[in-house]
C-alpha cells in the first residue's frame, strides 16, 4: 500500500464545509440559549461614570445587563504559555473595574431572549465617562519608546553578534532606510464567538479559538474552578490567523454572563469589535542598515524596529528576529522597542516579526542591490547563510539556492531589467522583484490517541485544531500510514479540549508537534495487534516475531511472505475485542532549551508518557540529537507587476512562490497555505490598513467595506512550487509548518518589482496609486 | 437595529399614502438602506417594500431618449443592448461599481440615494454632521482620504460615492418623481444637493415622494463616450477619482463634450468647466489638461485627500484621451 501521506488528497472536511454542515462556535443548537451583545467604550482614556440602562431593560426580552458593577470577580491568571491559557491583555480582565483604557473596550453586556432583542437594547444603553487624555500615535510619542525584556513567547529581543558600529565605518557601501508598516487587522471570515453553559459547577465552552487546551487553562484558572470541570469545543474554526491565538474577553465574558443569568450565552462580536477588542498586527517603523564590500558581501546588519503595545499588555512584533538568521554577516544589531499607546493589545498575526520584518530587510537588500548595480538574486546567492550564525547551528535541511534557482525560471527573471523604468508593455510598465520567504519550524510536545476498531474502522484523538488550514486531513493522511489503512477507514476527530493535549495552533507547529504522536499512537496500537497475534495459538501468525511482521492495508503479515497472515478484524474479532488503543506523547520542543518538563503526575499527558516509553516510534523520535540543529524554513517569492504610471494603478501580473518547507504531506493543502500566504501578502503590499483617528486615537476603518483585502480581481496567476525534502531532523514525518512562511517576502517582492517598473521606492506600506503618482 | 413594521405596497399610489406614517422608509434592492438600519444611522418607523411595483422596463423612446424603471437592477440595466450601444459611458459605470451579486440587487432607485461612504458616517463613535446634525465633523480634521475636494463645505466634505450617478450627471439624465400632489421631473444636476450648513440633505425629493423613472435624454454622439475608474483594488471598492466623459469630435474638434467626476465631488460632479475648455478645441492632449486644468480649478484637498487633485486630472486626461483619441 502506499503512504498516504504526500497524496493530495481532498479536504475531509470540505463537504461539511461547503455544505453548511460543520459547526462553527457560534453554532452549536443549545437548548434555552440567550443572546448576549457587547457595549464598548467610547472614549479611548478614562473611567466609566455611569451606564444607564434604564430605557434598555424596558426592551422585551431583555433578560439584564452586566457591568462591572454586577460582574462576577474574575482570578489572575498566572501563566503566559499561550498552549495553557495566554489571556490577550493580562491587565485588563474584562468588567473587573471602571477603567477604560481604549477605545472599544468591553464595558457591559447585554443579555437577552434574541440576538436581535439584545441589539435594540444595547443601542440604548447610555454611557457616561469621565474622559482622560489618551496617548495617540506612535510618532507623537516616540520618545517613550522602551526596550522590552523578551519577545513573542519569552524569545530574545534585542539580538547582537560582533561590532556594527566599527564594520560600518569601514564598508564600501551602505544603505540606511527606513521602512514603516501600518496597522493590519486579521480579518478572519468568523469573527471572534463563544458559547457558554454551566450545568451546576462544570462548564462547557464553545468558543472561535486556536487553543482549546489553552482556553480550558484560562477558563479554570480565571473563574478558579478545577480544569476538569471546563469541557471546550472548537470543531470547525474559520480562520484565525493569530487572531485566536490568545484568548479574548469575549471567551470569558460568555460564561461570566451565563452565570450571571442562569442561561446558556452567546457572544459573537460584531466585525466592527473585532477591529478593536480582538488583536491587530502592530505597526511598525523599521530602520535597516546595511553595510557591505563591493563585492556585496554584507559586513553588518542593523536592524531597529519600533512598534506600539497597549497599556494592558506587552507584545512585541519582532520584526528584525528573522534578521538575525537570514543572511551572512559577522556582524548584528537588532533590537526592539515599543511605545504604549491607548489602543487594544496587539497580538500574534499569521508570521508575527517576519510578515512585516523581511518587508523591510528585503527591500534594503533590493537598495543594496541597486547601489551596487547588482542583479538582486546575486547578492541573496553572495550573503547565503550556510549556516545559522547567531546560535551557531547547522540547518536541519535548507535548499534555498533551490527555492532561488526555480523561481527565477518561473518569473522569466532574465527579461527583467536592471535599470528600472525601461520596460513596457502598452500603458504599463513592466516590474520584476524578487525576495527571501523564510519562518521559523516549529514544534512542541504533543499527545495523542489512536483507537483500532474490531471493523477495521480507526480513530484518533488529538487536543489541537484545525482552525481552516487542512489538520483533519494531513492528520488522516498520518494516521492512515500509522494504522496501515485507507485514509478513508480513519476519524480524526480534534478540537476538544477532553482530548489529549495538542498542540496551540500557532506559530506554523500543529502538523509538525502533533503528526508524529499520531504515527506514533496508531503505530502503537498496530503493534499491539501484532503482539496478540503472535501470542494467539489460532492466529496464522503465531509464534513469529514483531519484526517479521508487517501491517498493510488492514491485513498484517509475514514480511517474507505476504500471504501468511490476517485482517486486523480476524484478529480483534477472535480475541473478543472491540477496540485496541494507545496513547503516545512525543516530548519534543524546538524552542525549549534543555530536558522536556514532565506532564503533571496523573494528568492524561502522564499516563501516554508512561505508556510512550514503549513506544519505538516516540523512543527513536526522541532519541533523534537536535541540539545541534536550526529549524527553519525557507522559500523564494519572484513577482512581475505590471504599473499605471499616469493613474498610479497596480497590477500584479504573477507570483512564484518556491517553498523549503521539508516533507509536503498534501500539495492541495500545502499549496492553499502557501497561495493564502501570498494573498495575504499582496493585502499588505497594496491595500490593507487600519486608520486610527489622529484626534482621539479610535479605531476610523473598521469594517470590510473600508479595511480592503484583495478580491479575485486583484489575485494574478499563483504559481507555488515545493522542493519537498524531508527534514529527518524535525520528524519522522519530515515536514515543517507552512501556514505562514507563505506571507513573509512576498510584500517586499511586490515592493521591488514595483520599484523595478517605475523607479519609485516606496517605504511606507501599502503601496496606493497616491504614493506613486507623488 | 430598531423595530420597524414592513409592509409591502402593490403600487406606487399605495407606496406614497403609506409614506403618510411618520418615519417611513422605502426599501428597493436594500443593499445600503439594510446596512444603515443595522448600524442604527437609519431608524425607519415603518418600511415600505416597492418591489413589487412595476417599474421595472427599460422603454426606448421615439425620441431616441431612453426611460428607465425605478426598480430595474444595476446589472439589467448595464446589461441592455440598448444602453450599452447608446450610451456605454453609463453600462461601464454601472459595472465599475460594487461586485456582480450587489449589482443584481441594487436598483436605479436605491443607487441614486445611496449614502455616503465617509467612514465617520459609519461609525457612531464619532461626531458627524450629516448622521446628527450639529455635532460636528469627524472627518475634517480626521482621516479623510476618502472624502471630498470639490462642493465641501465647513460642515461636510463627504463624497456621493455613486458609479452610475457620474454617468448619469454627464449624461443630463431627468428623475421622474411621483408624489401627493402627483408627478414632476428634477434634472439631474438638481436632484443632489450640496451639504452647505445642512449636510443631512442630500436630495431633493421630499417626504413621500417617489421616484418612478429615470429619462436619459437622446444624445446622438453618446456612443463615443467612456468611465473610467481609479481605485485602490481592482473591483468591488469605490472611486478614489473617476470620469464620465461624452465626446462630439468631427474632424478632431471637440464640438461638445459632456464631462463628469466622480469619487472627489460631495455630489455627482458635472464638470462644466471642463466643457468650456473642450466645446469647440481640438482634441489633443494639450486641450485635455487645460480641461482638467478647469475641472479642478476650485479643488480644495485635505490632510490625506490632497493627491486626489491631481489624479483627478490624470483620470479626466486619460478618460478624454481613451475616447477622444488624440488628432
Ligand atoms: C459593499 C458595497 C460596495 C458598493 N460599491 C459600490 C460602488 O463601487 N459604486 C457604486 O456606485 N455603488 C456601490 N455600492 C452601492 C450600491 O450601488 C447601492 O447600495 C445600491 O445602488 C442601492 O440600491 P438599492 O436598491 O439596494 O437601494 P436601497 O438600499 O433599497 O435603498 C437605498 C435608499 O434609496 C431609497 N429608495 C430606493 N428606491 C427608491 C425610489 N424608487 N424612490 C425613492 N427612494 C428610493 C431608500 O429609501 C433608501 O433610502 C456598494 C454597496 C455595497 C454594500
Ligand atoms: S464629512 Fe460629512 S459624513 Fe463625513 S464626518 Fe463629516 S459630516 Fe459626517
């Protein structure tokens, strides 16, 4: 049978989907449910004086509002691990006080018997303030910028290898530019939504999440009840995109309300409350130096990112981290600093620091090119990093000369001109660009469940998601080759957080943290079919070894001799068996220094703990040395425009992405990652931006009539190639993530072509016919 | 959104005796008025659903003029062989405008009193005139990229973001109205107002009166003309600058021109300063600026809306130049 893993297989879930069929969080058909709506803040500083909801309760139907006044007290959560529970704003739990801190902000709910009662009621509801001057604008305010202690997840921050200020005295050539992204929001189709219901003391959550386990974590320790208590559900979610990465107040809110009134609640935020009350991608003002011999050889790199945090939190867009690895150089200054702003907080947005960080680097590498009237491509191939200088690491695998080569072939890079401005085709003039993809590969540790059945049917359980990127289907694919079955004999069911633990769907990890203990579960459960075979006098198999026999197509076998041997139903059938399982936990981290801690005694994690130290396929996982290894992925984006220079207008013609990923498990869903990843970027490049009023500091664009994403009409023909090399290092599996290296570099590849065709370099994101007709 | 009671008229007699309840609301295609309930902007009492009266035909007359039924679809009407070969520059306008599925819902009625698109407008967290009168501007002296440079006014600098009324501006169209006191015709260039001290007004039309038709009057030359839109995506996003341009060229003289701008005007702008420049001068690329040159000549940008001045001019230069070639 062959793997079938690599196969491009259909989405599982595709029919369910575009048959309406898949429940989404705010979904759920539960009995006596009520309708809750979010009042926010209308002023951007101060403190709430008075909520008078008089005329709203008049509303029929109106059950009752909650306010801080009436809130139940929340508990401080302790931790930060975004896979046990990462609350968005740490210092602003939701209805806690009177403090307003943005505009936007949660400051009541209002219940009722229909979503539609609820809205009249909340229009109604009239607040007063006590406003206080806010702190607007990351320019304005520059000079409180700070340097924060770590980066996203405890990462470092400010980065620095050898002497910058001494090598750039000496280079031959120099750029320094700055560079400056506005505020992107995600966008996701679903906004953010949740379902709560208390029966007595235990609570089910359904909630538009990227972390069921993260949300049972937060839940608990919020609302200070155990964790077995909290049941979360996210079957189906439609897109998050670091959005849901973190937990929202609306997760919270929901089952606060439900206590309050006694009634199953639900909140969904209104698409204008996502652009304030659920994350947004920072803004940043990068400021790159670059310094290089006349060869092109870069001596030293400086990277200075500014970006805006909220009052209520701290997170940090670390755009220059990618910086630190991508190129050869001796010597590295990167550092961060951050300006608070009243603003909500900002979180992790699909390639948080490399979206907007290789904007900035690759289009300084593009100057550097110009200035050294080098061919682009050339100087990328003379500063290769061979190796990841700052840890001092080899690459687990890297074939980004690859990536390089073939996109160059698929864009036609030889008609591009140097000189920019001298090609044409009718009003147009014609662009080429080109720049670095790269995202770091990660994983973490993961559990998992795998069930045979006497049918022959299988099934696994997992704690992750899949938040719209093809999970139950790659998982399927991985499962099937553990189990040796057809993926269609193979549930994988996910997002529940009664599963074992998962991984957070964030930082491009799921496929790569949870595939191997499923392939270790399901192998798992097969060598225990095996096993009672051999001890089974009936079995036609008796008697032999493990390793003389193989699993293939629900049948095992003697290797040497295929015919000898028997379904798995014979087997489970004879020794009255209606399920096998096994759980297997792969304890393995890319970011965690040191030895894996533990699970808890007697958690779940501990028993598949216990029960992987059987397991060979966890045991050679585990056993396989990364300490000396980089993960990273890697990838080349090549784009042609094609520029109105009258009318400022913008056509992207094509975009090639070569992708480094490792193993490609399904090329349907790693194609559509990586396509996403483009579009996003196309999003960045010419269109998307959030406007914050320069007068009072308030969300102005905050609906999808005025934050523009690309429609079809503005998508060119996507060519996405893979070099599909596993990384043996990784995984068993060999793949790495891919849900966001498609993003990074190809706004600077668009940026470059653009300025290939017109000779305009445009160093404020996004590029609108305003700035080039300036 | 507010309660309200729907009802549903079967003709235009019934529609204008239910307008006699205080805070009726007719409702055509929905696709804005719907958006504007549930944003609390509009909060209709009662809504009167017209779409079962007959004013769906699109007649040609013996004039040569065209009438078109208040409730015929942006997409019918873009679509009909009549005025795609008589009249291109409005089935180009039309299509330029909003994506294929609202297109099939809007109606000519509707898209005439569309509502601005000022995100101040939109947002009730803000000040703006035209949503409560007398609380002020939000977007004068805030993001207004957007907005107006032509027809401001220290109240308002909110665009008519309407495709199809640009076309219609140059085309010299004639609403027909029916109201309490029966029907009536308002030309174009006097059915949308400018916001002056009252931005809340935008039209003409008084409470209870309904439009019924519109006329385009037989322009024999009309076949020679043009749209053309500038924008910040490819489609389904409203004009940052547009043009509507009619040309009589014989000879490569310019005898007549009909020009309107979209996207930079707080009404549909008829550009007759531009026609002064164009009526009677030869078409090249020199008369063209200078009537660009004109149509802008009283433009007025703001912090983020200053570009649009200029690319204005370049919309109008490059309109002309599609249609009008360059002798
Ligand atoms: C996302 C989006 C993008 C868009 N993009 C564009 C664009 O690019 N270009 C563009 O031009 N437009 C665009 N539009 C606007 C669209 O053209 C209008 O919404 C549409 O034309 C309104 O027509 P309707 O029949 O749906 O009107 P309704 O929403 O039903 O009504 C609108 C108003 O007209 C009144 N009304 C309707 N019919 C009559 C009548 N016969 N007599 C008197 N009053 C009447 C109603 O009372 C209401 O006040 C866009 C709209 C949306 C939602
Ligand atoms: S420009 Fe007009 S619509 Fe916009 S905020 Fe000002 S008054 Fe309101």
């Amino acid at each position: 049978m062959n793997p079938s893993i690599g196969k491009p297989i259909d989405r599982v879930d595709g029919r369910l989907k575009v048959t309406g069929a898949a429940t989404y969080a705010a979904e759920f058909p539960i009995k006596d449910l009520v309708y809750g709506v979010s009042i926010t803040s209308t002023i951007t500083k101060g403190r709430v004086k008075n909520i008078d909801s008089r005329q709203a309760l008049k509303v029929p139907g109106v059950i009752g509002i909650m306010t801080s006044e009436n809130s139940m007290q929340l508990h401080f959560p302790a931790g930060s691990d975004p896979s046990n529970g990462k609350f968005a704003e740490k210092d602003l739990l939701p209805l806690q006080n009177d403090r307003v801190f943005y505009g936007g902000q949660h400051i009541a709910i209002i219940v009722a018997e229909t979503f539609e009662q609820a809205e009249q009621a909340a229009a109604l509801v009239k607040v007063t303030y006590d406003e206080q001057p806010a702190t607007i604008g990351i320019e304005k305010n520059i000079t409180t910028a700070y340097k924060p202690a770590s980066g996203l997840g405890g990462g470092e921050a400010q980065i620095k290898r050898g002497d910058v200020e001494t090598a750039m005295l000496s280079a031959a050539v120099k750029t320094e530019e700055t560079y400056t992204t506005p505020v992107y929001h995600h966008n996701a189709m679903e906004p953010h939504a949740t379902i709560a219901q208390w029966e007595g003391d235990k609570l089910t959550v359904y909630d538009a999440t990227q972390s069921v386990m993260g949300v049972k974590g937060l839940l608990a320790a919020t609302l200070g009840i155990p964790a077995e208590k909290v049941q979360v559900y996210a079957l189906y979610i439609g897109g998050g995109f670091g959005s849901k990465g973190f937990t929202w107040a609306n997760t919270l809110l929901a089952p606060m309300a439900a206590k309050q009134f006694n009634r199953p609640v639900k909140l969904v935020l209104s698409r204008q409350q996502v652009f304030s009350a659920a994350g947004r991608r920072t803004q940043t003002i990068q400021k790159i130096t670059l310094g290089a011999d006349q060869t092109g050889k870069l001596s030293a790199i400086k990277h200075a990112t500014t970006s805006e945090t909220s009052f209520v939190d701290e997170f940090v867009e670390t755009a220059g981290l990618a910086t630190s690895m991508l190129y050869s150089s001796p010597n590295l200054d990167v550092s961060h600093e951050l300006v608070r702003l009243n603003r909500g907080t900002p979180c992790p947005a699909r390639a948080p620091g490399e979206a907007p960080g290789t904007y900035a680097l690759e289009v300084a590498m593009d100057e550097l090119a110009h200035q050294l009237k080098m061919d682009p491509l050339q100087l990328r191939l003379i500063n290769h990093a061979d190796m990841e200088e700052q840890k001092k690491k080899q690459f687990s695998e890297k074939s980004l000369k690859e990536c390089y080569e073939r996109g160059a072939e698929a864009i036609g890079w030889k008609n591009r001109k140097a000189e920019p401005g001298t090609l044409k085709e009718g009003n147009y003039l014609v662009g080429y660009g080109m720049a670095t993809a790269t995202y770091p590969a990660n994983r973490s540790a993961s559990t998992a469940k795998a069930t045979l059945f006497a049918n022959g049917n299988a099934e696994i359980l997992c704690g992750t998601q899949d938040i719209g990127t093809g999970t139950y289907t790659v998982m399927t694919q991985v499962a099937a080759d553990g189990f040796s079955l057809s993926p269609d004999k193979v549930k994988v069911k996910l997002g529940n957080s009664s599963y074992p633990k998962g991984a957070q769907s964030g930082g491009s990890q799921v496929s790569a943290s949870v595939g191997p203990p499923i392939r270790a579960a399901a192998l798992g459960v097969i060598s225990k079919l095996i096993n009672l075979a051999i001890s089974d006098t009936a079995s036609p198999l008796h008697g032999y070894k493990e390793e003389d026999i193989a699993a293939d197509n629900g049948r095992i076998h003697l290797v040497k001799n295929p015919d000898k041997g028997e379904t798995y139903s014979q087997v489970m059938t004879r020794q009255g068996l209606d399920k096998l399982e096994a759980q297997a936990k792969t304890n393995v981290s890319t970011r965690q220094q040191g030895p894996p801690t533990p699970a808890p005694a007697g958690s779940p994690e501990a028993k598949a703990e216990e029960e992987s130290k059987t397991n060979k396929a966890v045991q050679e996982d585990e056993k396989t040395d990364r300490k000396d290894f980089a993960f990273h992925s890697f990838g080349a984006q090549f784009v042609k425009v094609l520029v109105d220079p009258d009318l400022g207008m913008i056509r992207i013609d094509k975009i090639v992405g070569v992708m480094d990923i490792g193993t490609v498990m399904n090329l349907k869903t790693a194609t559509n990652q990586i396509m996403g990843g483009m579009i996003f970027g196309i999003g960045m490049a010419l269109m998307e931006n959030t406007q914050y009023d320069p007068n009072n500091g308030r969300v102005v664009t905050r609906d999808l009539a005025q934050y523009l994403v690309p429609v079809h009409a503005d998508i060119p023909e996507i060519e996405v190639q893979f070099i599909n090399k596993p990384d043996t290092f990784i995984s068993p599996i060999g793949a790495r993530g891919i849900g966001e290296i498609g993003i990074t570099g190809i706004t600077a590849a668009i940026a470059n072509a653009i300025y290939n065709a017109t000779g305009k370099r445009v160093r404020d994101l996004p590029i609108t016919p305003d700035k080039l007709i300036a | 959104m507010e309660p309200f009671k729907l009802i549903r008229v079967q003709d235009g007699q019934s529609a204008i005796n239910a307008t006699l309840t205080a805070g009726s609301k007719f409702i055509a295609g929905g696709t804005n008025m719907l958006d504007l309930m549930k944003l609390n902007i509009e909060t209709p009492k009662q809504v009167i659903d017209i779409n079962k009266l007959s004013l769906y035909q699109i007649e040609e007359l013996p004039n040569g003029g065209i009438k078109i039924g208040a409730l015929v679809k942006n997409s019918d009407l873009a679509y009909h062989p009549a005025i795609a070969k008589k009249y291109p520059v409005l089935s180009e306008a039309l299509l330029s405008g909003a994506s294929p599925q609202l297109r099939n819902m809007a109606s000519v009625g509707g898209n005439l009193m569309q509502r601005t698109r000022c995100p101040y407008f939109y947002n009730a967290d803000f000040v703006c005139n035209k949503r409560v009168p007398g609380s002020g501007c939000g977007a004068i002296a805030g993001y207004n990229r957007n907005n107006a440079i032509l027809g401001t006014s220290a109240q308002c600098i909110a665009t008519h973001p309407s495709d199809m009324c640009v076309a219609m501006a140059a085309l010299g169209a004639i609403i027909h109205v029916q109201g309490v006191k029966g029907v009536k015709t308002i030309p174009f260039s006097e059915f949308h107002l400018l916001p002056g001290q009252t931005p809340h007004l935008e039209h003409n039309l008084r409470q209870g009166e309904l439009i019924t038709h519109v006329e385009i009057p037989p322009i024999a030359y009309a076949a020679r003309s043009h749209y053309l839109k500038v924008r910040d995506r490819a489609s389904y996003e409203f004009a940052l600058t547009s043009a509507a341009v009619i040309l009589d060229i014989q000879n490569g003289r310019i005898l007549k021109s009909h020009i309107a701008l979209g996207g930079i005007g707080t009404k549909p702008w008829r550009a007759d300063l531009a026609e002064k420049v164009l009526n009677g001068a030869i078409a090249n690329q020199q008369t063209y600026r200078a009537a660009a040159e004109a149509a802008l000549s009283q433009a007025k940008g703001y912090k983020d809306n200053s570009f649009k001045i200029e690319l204005a001019k370049r919309t109008l230069v490059r309109a002309l130049t599609t249609t009008g070639g360059i002798s």
